[in-house]
C-alpha cells in the first residue's frame, strides 16, 4: 500500500525524521512539516545549524574526492538519509561514470525518496538497514551486484555513527564493517562531539531525542578509536572544515563552532 504522495502507507508522518530535518537544513526538497517544524526549532537555538549541516556535506565530497583520486570506485555510504543535495553517487560519477554507490538508510522514507531519485542509475541503489545490524547491510550490499569486497570500496559514515548509543557496542560494528574490507580500502566518519561546544549547542542536540534517532556526543579520542588500526589519513581526525579544505577561505575562524570532527582512514595490508 502507498499514500497519494507515492510513499508506503506504513510510515509514520506524525514523527520527525532525522534524515527529513537534515534535508531540510541541506536545501532539500524531501521532507515534512512536521520535519520543518523540528528544524526551526533547532535552528532558533543554533542559528549556524544549517551551515553546521552544509559543512559536513562538504567534507564528505571532500573526502569522496581524495578516495576517487586514489582509484576508489565503489562506495557504501551508511546512513546516507536522502541523497539530493552535493550527494555521494553524483560527485563520484562525475568523476567516474563507472562509480558504484550502495546508499544505506535507518529512514523508510529516505530509502523511498532515494529509489526515486535513482530510478535509472544502473549503478547507484539504495537500501534499508540498520547501522546497528552490520552484516546485515554487508549482505545488502553483496547482493546489489554493485559492490565487490575482494576490491578496495570506500565505506562512507558521514554524520550516523553518533546515531548509536553505546549501549549498541559502535566499536563492535565499526570493527565488524572494517572486517569485510579489502586491503586499500577507506573509511570516512564525521561524528558529532561535545568537544569546544557552547552550550546551546549541547541544548539543541539533545532535541534529536525527539526524533526516532537520538544523538550520542563523543570525545576526539573516542571517534578516533572506531578506525582502529587502519591508517589515519593526514591531517587527522579534526573539526570538519579544517580536513584539507580547497582554498584557506572555506576555514572561518572558528571551525569548531560545527560541532564535528571529520577523518578518514585507510587499510593498509598488514605486514610479514
């Protein structure tokens, strides 16, 4: 079954979506009133989310960027939420037509709105899974077609794994997800932190609680843990905008005032 608007009838539109109010903030055009509302509430506290938002989709272009450069060309993007603004598949595809993206989303809505998006893209899906089921979404991906683990793929976390509380073991998943990969493989986190944070920021975050997927802050060191033993790409786990920015105009002067660090790593075959 499907409402008029083309989507499955079991959604709850009553309740904000995390992936809906991050489009919003993004520009996008797939999301609610009920989304809308949420999101002004939050940026009526932190006038800068918005920017917040679009630094991080930043990063993750950024980070796509070096990964295409270093001869990636398949890509599993975990809590993707909708992919329209900067999106995964169009800036790797622009790069690479041959580029492969498995989109991966918590959100019924975000993964609807994305087959639509995609219809076409013989080389672009999307899927719907939890982060906290891992070989779940490695068995997904497996059955795609689109993603070959015995090659190096990118295994893109932008803004999802402080989506798990740690209750849900994050470490457990994070090691179970590096586990499939191929030697040459990439992994890209940006997590949100409580690090150099004012307080309203802190007051703002603790609204996803109102959302089907509450946020959990972590320390620097924390995030840096969940790439494990791969190899940390210069310059580090950092506040977004400081991982290799394009020009020294996309760094304000308080580029901790995003609320994030962003990092990327790289699995290395181990030696002997």
């Amino acid at each position: 079954m499907q409402t008029p608007d083309g989507l499955p009838a079991e959604i709850d539109l009553t309740r904000p979506s995390a992936a809906r109010v991050y489009d919003y903030f993004l520009g996008g055009a797939h999301n609610f009133e009920i989304d809308r509302q949420l999101a002004e509430q939050i940026a009526s506290m932190t006038p800068n989310l918005a920017a917040t938002m679009r630094s991080g989709r930043e990063f993750l272009r950024r980070a796509v960027r070096v990964l295409l450069d270093a001869g990636i060309d398949q890509f599993l993007d975990i809590g993707s939420g909708i992919p329209t603004v900067g999106n995964v598949h169009e800036v790797a595809q622009a790069a690479n037509p041959d580029a492969r993206i498995v989109y991966v989303d918590i959100d019924p809505v975000a993964v609807a709105h994305s087959h639509e998006l995609l219809a076409g893209n013989e080389r672009a899906t999307a899927v719907l899974a939890d982060l906290r089921e891992p070989k779940l979404i490695l068995d997904h991906a497996r059955s795609s077609g689109l993603i070959d683990f015995d090659r190096p793929l990118g295994i893109l976390l932008a803004g999802v794994v402080h989506f798990v509380p740690d209750a849900d073991r994050p470490a457990d998943i994070l090691a179970t997800l590096r586990a499939a990969a191929a030697p040459g493989s990439y992994l890209v986190i940006s997590h949100s932190t409580f690090e150099d944070q004012p307080q309203e920021m802190l007051d703002a975050q603790r609204l996803s609680a109102r959302t089907a997927t509450e946020i959990t802050l972590r320390s620097r060191a924390e995030i840096t843990g969940f790439f494990g033993d791969w190899t940390i790409l210069e310059p580090g786990v950092v506040h977004m905008p400081l991982w290799r920015p394009e020009s020294p105009s996309d760094v304000d002067e308080h580029p901790e005032r995003f609320g994030a660090f962003g990092g990327v790593a790289r699995h290395d075959r181990a030696l002997g």
